[in-house]
C-alpha cells in the first residue's frame, strides 16, 4: 500500500543542506497499522507529507495506492490527496473562521455534487459532536477539535490515515477517543501510519519503526 525506495528529502535553506531523510526503504502493507518513533528532527513528519503527497522526494520513487506520487504534478497530487489520503496534525489544523461542519467539508473536493453534508453530520454525530456543528473551533477543546480533524480526514473514505502526533495535545480520555477511531478505521480496513512518541499511543499498532537522523534503524538497536 505504501512504498518508499531509496527515498531522500534535503531541504535547501540559507544555512545549507538539510538531509531530512536520506535512503529510506519503507514498506506498510495494505491493511497495516504502524507506528513511527524516533526523536524529534529524525524526519517523521517528512516522511508523513512524502506519503501523503504534501511534498515530493528529492530522489527515490514513492508509491501509494498504487500510484506512483513521486513524480505527479501538484494538481495530480491535489486529487490523490483528496481522493486517497486522510491527514490528522498535532495541532488539529482546523480553519478559525469556518464552522465544525464547514471544517469538515474542507475535505470535499469542490465541485463535487453528492451527500456529503450528510456524511460529515453522521461522522460528526459519531464522534459525538452533533450538537456542535456550528460552533467554532476556538469554542471546542482540544480532544472536540481533534474529533473534527478526524472527520475531516475520514470524509471521503481514504485508504490511507496519516497521523502527526495526534495526540500530542490531548489528555488521556480524548486522547483514548481519537486512538478509537482510528482502530475502528483500521479494523475496516484502512492503512495507517501514525507518528507518536507516547508509549500508550504507539502500543495500538501491528509495527513500530524506529527512526534517528533520517534513516529507519534496525528493530534490534533501536534507541527510544
Ligand atoms: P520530526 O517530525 O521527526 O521532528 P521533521 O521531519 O519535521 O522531523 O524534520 C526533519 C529535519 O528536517 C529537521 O532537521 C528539520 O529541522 C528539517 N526540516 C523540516 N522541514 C523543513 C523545511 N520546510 N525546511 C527546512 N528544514 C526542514
Ligand atoms: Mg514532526
């Protein structure tokens, strides 16, 4: 389901050269729930937005869904974004001046005539926030705002949930309630690749992978 060969990311920046990944060979099967740990700066959220499509490789080729994203075009990357891609961000990354609902609905690609109001209520509804959908973000908690970044990102029913420390700024019981849903989405059959350093949260995957200075260690001397 997902595929990284030989994959380098170097950023360019004023200071020179930053080798965020360098040669990493990654297979997660369709269906697999794994974990990435590593300290911080070890290239985890770059290897999310390569699988996502947020940004491309500088060399190695990537394959999601069976769709060779390294080398589309932003607009070709755009759609299989939408189409197969669920992300959920630490920082939730809901829209300030939009509603619950419209939050949501971000996740439509536009243009699109269907049920999709109603799809975002009933995920919404599941999550618990049926009596929320017109309030704003700054009006929910943190655990309530990261339940509206799930159904964003569950919207269009994506092969694939990306997750960048979900629950980083949760306590326990949202962060339990986020982690429910993606086991539900896992169990349905998605494939999910989620970055946390916490302990509780990493133990729901099949695998961890261990990352340091943008390469995956071995099982065996992978440091925490
Ligand atoms: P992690 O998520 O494990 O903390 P990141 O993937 O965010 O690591 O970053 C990996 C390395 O790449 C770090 O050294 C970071 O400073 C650098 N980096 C990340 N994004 C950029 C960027 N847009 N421009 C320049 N350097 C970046
Ligand atoms: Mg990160």
């Amino acid at each position: 389901m997902i595929r990284f060969d030989k994959v380098t990311k170097v950023y360019k920046t004023s200071h020179g050269d930053v080798r965020a990944l360098d040669g990493i060979d990654l297979e997660v099967a369709a269906g697999e729930y794994v974990s990435v740990r590593g300290p911080s700066g070890c290239g985890k959220s770059t290897l999310l937005s390569l699988a996502g499509g947020l940004a491309t490789p500088t060399s190695g080729s990537i394959e999601v869904a069976g769709e060779a994203i390294g080398q589309m075009t932003s607009a070709a990357r755009a759609r299989f974004r939408a189409e197969k891609i669920g992300f959920v961000f630490q920082l939730f990354h809901l829209l300030p001046y939009l509603d619950v609902l419209q939050n949501v609905l971000v996740a439509e690609p536009a243009g699109k005539e269907d049920d999709a109001r109603e799809r975002a209520a009933a995920l919404l509804t599941k999550f618990g926030l049926a009596d929320r959908l017109t309030h704003h973000p700054s009006q929910l908690s943190a655990g309530e705002r990261q339940r509206v970044a799930m159904a964003r990102a569950l919207l269009n029913g994506p092969a694939v949930l990306l997750a960048d420390e979900p629950t980083g700024n949760l306590d326990a019981e949202s962060a339990a309630g986020v982690l429910d849903a993606v086991d539900d989405f896992h169990r349905a059959g998605g494939t999910v690749l989620l970055v946390t350093h916490e302990d509780a949260t990493g133990g729901r995957a099949q695998r961890t992978i261990y990352m340091r200075g943008g390469k995956l260690q071995p099982q065996a001397d992978a440091v925490r």
